[in-house]
C-alpha cells in the first residue's frame, strides 16, 4: 500500500501587541481552525515583528504576557495544539540567517510602493523620517515566516494580500538563481476581509480602541455595543432609515454575527419602517455576540487554570519549527552554494 499523499503546509500567525479581537477571528483565525485537519498548519506568534513599532525595554518586557494571551486565545477559537505547530518567531534562529539572504533578493522601490508600511508608520505616531530600516523590510520577514516552514498557502485579512505577493516574489527570484527550494504561496482571505470597528470610523484594532475582544467578558461586550453606531442621521426610532448602509455598523455586525437570520431580517424591516429603536437593536446584537463567544469563553477558562500548559505547548511547537527551519536552511545553502555556509556544517559537525 502505497504512503498517503504529505499534507500541503499553512502557515499564518500574530504579531504579540495584545489579546486577540473579533477582526483577527473572521479574518484569519476562522480559516486557521477549519483548515488545521486539511493542511499541516503552522502558527507563528510573530515577537519580531513588533520592534518594528515597539522596541522599548518596557514594550518587550510585555510581550512574554502578550504572548501568552494570544495561546490562549488559539486555544479557546478551537486551535489543537496536537494537529498544528504554535511556535516564537524570535527562538528560531535560522529566522534571521534567512532574513539576510532574502533582503538580498528584492529591491528598496518594491518594498516602499507597500501603502501598509505607512499605514503601520502612521498608526504608530511615526512621521517618514522616523520610519525604522526594520518596518519598511517587514514584508521580507514576513516571507521569512512562510517560506521558512515552506508554506504553500497563508491565512490573512485583505491588508496582508500584497505581502504575501512579495513573498511569491522572492520565492520566483530564490528559485529561479539558485533551485527550486521554496513553494509560491497563496493568500487566503477571510469571508469578511476586514472588520470594522465598533466605531464605524476604521478597521477593527486594539490600538484604536475599538475591539471587542475574544475573551471579553459579557458585561463588557454589551458596554461596546451600546456605543456602536447605527445611523446617525436617525434621532427618533419612528424615522425610516437603511440599515444596510455601510455606516450602519450595528446591522453589519448582525450581517456577520447573528446566525438568526430570520430575526436579521425582521429588525432591518422594522428599521426601514421606523417601527425599532436602537436600543433593541443593539440588546439583540449583544445577545447574539455573547452567545457566540460563551464557547470562546468556556474553553479558555479551561486553559486558563493550567499556566504550565502555554508553555509547554510553546516549547513543543518551537522545537518542531526548529527542526523544519534546519532543514529548509540545509536546503538552502545546497543551493546556494556558497563556501562559508559548507565551513560552517564543518564546524558545527
């Protein structure tokens, strides 16, 4: 009997700055959850990333708590650590020896023509002469993440489409010098490519203020929706209004959230009518909400009680990411060729 064909790899992951919201569950972490028994998935906590934009001793010292956070919250969105690799990005060390051959392989204009990279400068209170070497080459580590577990597709939210192009870029570019190493990754993007925030202003994020997180509780989920918007052109509840107007975050949340589509559809309506209030709109998206967080909620009280078990599952899963980089490294410098990489495997052996 011949071997089952190998799984192909996924690989997607999240930078520490915090406890993970409901942006990061519809645009990535749905898919990482339905996918980990089709694909061998590996889940990077990207600590790196954030020096681009956090690199005080204050702001690193934060991160082992950070980190420790978003296991939990993969853990209570239904991540197995048995079926997939949850893995430090900093306690690989081929992660930076790949990182300088791939900044070799693309140039300065590619990676300034990226509007996210001023994007991230600007919601860090960065002006362009403060933009660090280390955030203009964030989508070159970025490729360094999934090309290291030699990933074939990549889990991400819209904004991160063009980064895994680059990626692409420099696996055409390493191959087509050097040997074929590397697979061309593919995005996969969320049903719901990006989630507004409750304030209706700009995409979900903890830095804006306007995330509902994964492990808040139901008391601080209903306080967030009492200060979503609807329309704010409508100061009675007897007024007609759409309530498909993209302004309207309240139904767009009912759109994505609440499974009870009969009783979506009732309320917008009533709404177009002027025969609803807010006020009931938004008690029956908060119901909705809570109730699709109650099992997040469960599970990582479960996790919770148990604080050796982060990481362990930590220290399993870098060990086993370790072992994939060493190979893609071996691969690598066979196909390179260079002299000191052959000096090397001599010392080392």
């Amino acid at each position: 009997m011949s071997d089952p064909k190998p799984k192909k790899r996924l690989l997607t992951g999240d930078r520490p700055t915090g406890k993970l919201h409901l942006g990061h569950y519809v645009g990535s972490l749905k898919n990482r959850v339905a996918l980990q028994d089709e694909y061998e998935c590996f889940f990077i906590i990207a600590d790196l990333h954030t020096l681009t934009t956090k690199s005080s001793k204050d702001e690193i010292a934060q991160l082992r708590q950070n980190i420790h956070d978003i296991v939990l919250d993969y853990l209570a969105a239904g991540i197995d650590p048995e079926k997939s690799t949850i893995f430090v990005q900093s306690a690989v060390p081929e992660t930076y020896q790949l990182n300088l051959i791939f900044e070799m392989l693309v140039t300065l204009p590619r990676l300034t023509r990226l509007p996210s990279i001023k994007d991230m400068a600007r919601a860090a209170n960065m002006d362009d002469e403060a933009i660090p070497f280390g955030l203009v080459g964030y989508p070159v580590l970025q490729a360094v993440d999934i090309l290291l577990p030699r990933a074939h597709i990549v889990p991400v939210g819209k904004d991160n489409e063009a980064h895994v192009e680059i990626t692409r870029e420099i696996a055409r570019r390493f191959n087509r010098l050097y040997g074929k190493v590397f697979p061309e990754p593919k995005a996969l993007i969320g049903e719901v490519p990006t989630l507004i925030g409750i304030d209706g202003q700009a995409k979900m994020s903890k830095s804006l203020n306007n995330a509902i997180f994964l492990s808040d509780s139901e008391e601080e989920v209903n306080a967030k929706v009492r200060r979503m918007f609807t329309d704010p052109t409508r100061v009675r509840p007897d007024i007609p209004a759409d309530p498909d107007k993209p302004t309207n975050v309240v139904f767009r949340y009912h759109d994505i959230f609440n499974p009870n589509k009969e009783e979506v559809e009732e309320l917008k309506e009533r709404y177009r009518k002027g025969k609803v209030g807010d006020v009931e709109v938004k008690k029956k998206l908060a119901r909705a909400l809570n109730d699709f967080l109650e099992p997040f909620r469960e599970r990582r009280a479960q996790y919770e009680g148990k604080p050796e078990l982060v990481e362990e599952i930590l220290m399993e899963g870098t060990r086993r990411m370790r072992a994939e980089a060493q190979e893609t490294m071996a691969l690598v410098y066979d196909a390179m060729g260079m002299y000191g990489f052959e000096l090397a495997r001599k010392l080392d052996a």
